[in-house]
C-alpha cells in the first residue's frame, strides 16, 4: 500500500524532499504490486527520522459492484494489505468516495501519475 506524490520530477528525489508531506496530500493512494520495487524501477530513499506510522495509517478502500451496483467500503489489515478484514456496504453519495480497492501494477500506477502530477519539475 502506499501514497504516491507529485510533482513529477527528472531525478529521484532525496529524503530532505520528502520531509513535509502528509498522506492527506498524496495524489494517489491505493494497493500495489511490488514489480517496480523488486526491479528497482521504484528506487528506495531511505527512511525519515521520526517518521509516525499513525499518521500513514491504511485507509478505508471502496469496491464498487458493477452487477449490483453496491458500494463497499473494504478495511485491509494494517500489517498485511492483502488480507480484508471486513468490507461494509455503504450508500450513495460521500461514502463511496475514497481511494479504490482493487490491485495496481507498477506501470498502472506509473501510467497515473504520469496523468496526475503534470509536467517535469526540477
């Protein structure tokens, strides 16, 4: 699972870029597969002093029925996000709104943010 920023940039950020950003601001958040990260196309920056996991923590999913038309919110364990903890069937309206449940590949959400985060920057 993760949260995934802009701006788009033509080198890999160092950690002082990351220092300051909240999930709340995150262009996309959602499950992903590990290919970019096992390949090293998703190069790993280290880990930020007195980063809080309270303050990442694994957001509600939505699942949205085709078929049925329902709407789900999924819970996802903290530790394992591939693991439903359970999903509760939610109405129209605000509560469908939220990042959605299924499982990216890394050149989907490459592919996104691509879409998402504009031009080049830096």
């Amino acid at each position: 699972m993760g949260y995934f920023f802009g701006p788009a940039r033509r080198a890999v950020p160092v950690q002082s870029d990351l220092v300051g950003l909240r999930a709340a601001d995150a262009l996309l958040v959602g499950r992903f597969g590990h290919l970019g990260l096992a390949q090293g196309t998703w190069p790993m920056i280290g880990q930020l002093p007195n980063w809080d996991r309270s303050q990442w923590a694994m957001p509600a999913f939505i699942r949205y029925e085709e078929l049925s038309g329902r709407t789900f919110q999924v819970f996802y364990d903290d530790d394992d996000p591939s693991r439903v903890l359970r999903e509760i069937r939610v109405p129209s309206g605000p509560a469908e709104q939220g990042p959605k449940g299924g499982l990216m590949g890394a050149g989907f959400v490459e592919g996104v943010l691509t879409r998402m985060a504009g031009s080049v920057t830096k």
